[in-house]
C-alpha cells in the first residue's frame, strides 16, 4: 500500500470517528459528498459494526457502494449485512433502524442504480471498477415503515 492510500485510509477513519464523536452533527458532508453511518451486526462475532459510507438517495432508500477503493476484496460490511441484513442508519443526527438488499451486476436496478452513485462521487466507482476484476455490488439501505 502506497503513501496515498495510507493518508487517505487515515482521513477516512477520522472522518468516521468525528461522525460518531459528534453523533452525526460532524460528518454527514466534510470529505465533500454525502455520507451515512450504517451499523451492522459482525457475521462471525456478533458484535456491533459501524461504518461511514457516501450514499446516494434513490426515492427514500439509501444506495452505498462495497468498491472498498477497487480493492480485488470486498468490504467485510458487505458479508455482514449479506448474512443479517437487519442495520442501522444513520444519516447526520436522524437515526432509523433499517434493511439492506445487496444489488449486484446483472440485477434489473444494477445501471441505473450504479449511474447514481457514481454521478454523486463524482465518477470515482467507475475509476475503482477499473481496479479490480471483481463485479462491484451496491447495498440498498431501506428505513423501515418506508
């Protein structure tokens, strides 16, 4: 791993920890898009997790990529809410719990969902698939009663 990618793996994990710190009154736009904490539970352990994603709206529902920086591996949140996809949202200070539905390549919603979110980071999920051979999937996070 390259300096780049160790500074910017630092500026996100203070970002995250200012969101919680501050219970979503820092964080929802400081790194310049939207971004949600989502909470799951661990798949192995059990144990709460959190995670700061950059979300775009689709209706009521919140769509979040698992590019994790066009790594070849996906994100460990993603084999969470795979396996208990009962979460956690959290979008600045507004809390709700919520459902995740995994959208992967060849699903009926997968371009016009994947246009979405890269358009909102500023083409940065095209850049990430070019990484990686891996099919990038996206989550959809439903509040529930939406």
């Amino acid at each position: 791993m390259g300096l780049a990618e160790r500074v910017q793996g630092a500026v996100l994990r203070l970002h995250q920890r200012l969101y919680e710190a501050t219970d979503g009154r820092i964080g929802h736009n400081t790194i310049g898009v939207p971004t949600l904490l989502m909470g799951s539970t661990g798949r192995r352990s059990g144990r709460p997790r959190r995670n700061a994603l950059v979300y775009a709206k689709d209706g009521s529902n919140y769509v979040v990529v698992a590019s994790n920086g066009g790594s070849d591996q996906p994100p460990g949140w993603l084999f969470n809410v795979q396996a208990k996809p009962e979460v956690e949202i959290q979008v600045a200070r507004s809390k709700s719990p919520g459902t995740a539905r995994v959208v992967q390549r060849g699903d009926e919603d997968y371009e016009r969902l994947w246009q979405l979110v890269n358009a909102n980071n500023k083409g940065r999920y095209d850049a990430y698939q070019t990484q990686t051979s891996r099919p990038i999937p996206m989550v959809v996070l439903s509040a529930d009663g939406s």
